[in-house]
C-alpha cells in the first residue's frame, strides 16, 4: 500500500477529521482514507435512468401507507 503525507492542513478540517474519526471509533488515519474513498468511488448518476428505476418502483407499489389527510392530523397534533 502507497503512503500519503499531508501538509498543512487548515485546523478546522484536522479538528473536524478528529471528530468524525471519534464518532466512528477510527484513527484519524483511517478517517481520511474512508472519507477519501466515499469522495473518489463515487459516480456521477444519469437523472433520467434514476427516474425510469423509480417510476418503475412506483407502479409496484399498489397501497398507499400514508394518505393527505394522515400527513395533515400529525402536523397539526399538539398544535394550539
């Protein structure tokens, strides 16, 4: 595995690494490299391919769970 040396990194970004290598039980190292991987692997999604798949999805769907109304009545709870 290659070795990467990083110099002067801004101390917001190294406190925040820091933190979210905390939240996640890493090494700050390690932190880095996971970040680094989620930024590289990404890709790019065609907008029209993701909706046809959802459109698809939709149709397969026959009931729906929650009606208007349902979204209404749990707003409005509580409320004066």
């Amino acid at each position: 595995m290659a070795t990467l040396t990083i110099k002067n990194i801004p101390d917001e970004v190294y406190k925040q690494l820091k933190q979210r290598a905390a939240r996640h039980r890493r090494s700050v190292n390690s932190e880095v490299i996971v970040c680094l991987e989620k930024v590289l692997g990404s890709r790019s999604i065609d907008p029209a391919a993701f909706l046809t798949s959802i459109r698809a999805l939709r149709q397969n769907i026959s009931t729906v769970f929650v009606t208007e109304e349902d979204l209404h009545a749990a707003k409005d709870e509580g409320r004066l």
